[in-house]
C-alpha cells in the first residue's frame, strides 16, 4: 500500500484539482449558507479527492485494462 505522503503528493491530474476545488467551494457556501448536509459533502469529497479515492473502486483496481 503506497504511503500517506505519495497519495497527498502525486498523481495530481486534471479531475483530481477539479474535484478539490469544488469540495472547497461546497464546504464554504454550506458554512455561509449554513447548510450542513453541503458541509458534509464537500467534507467527504475533499477526502475522497485527498486520499485519491473512488467509491468504486475497491482496493484502488479500478483500472481499465488495455487492450
């Protein structure tokens, strides 16, 4: 399993900077607009974005194999 500074670190790619910048801006309007349910999510997706995770892809092989 790689470690937690590789994963923070690298693979940076287009969608992953996407994602962190709109978890960024969910979890600031839920704190303006006090809602929390957006809090949260933003909260969730900036973790799944930090840790470069998916919800789909179990143990990180969600990997589309080429032909």
């Amino acid at each position: 399993m790689a470690s937690l500074k590789y994963m923070l670190l690298n693979n940076w790619t287009f969608w992953r900077v996407t994602k962190m910048i709109l978890s960024v801006v969910f979890i600031v309007n839920g704190i303006l607009e006090a809602d929390y349910i957006l809090t949260i999510g933003g909260f969730f997706l900036m973790l799944h974005t930090l840790l470069n995770a998916c919800a789909m892809c179990a143990g990180g092989d969600c990997e589309v194999p080429k032909k």
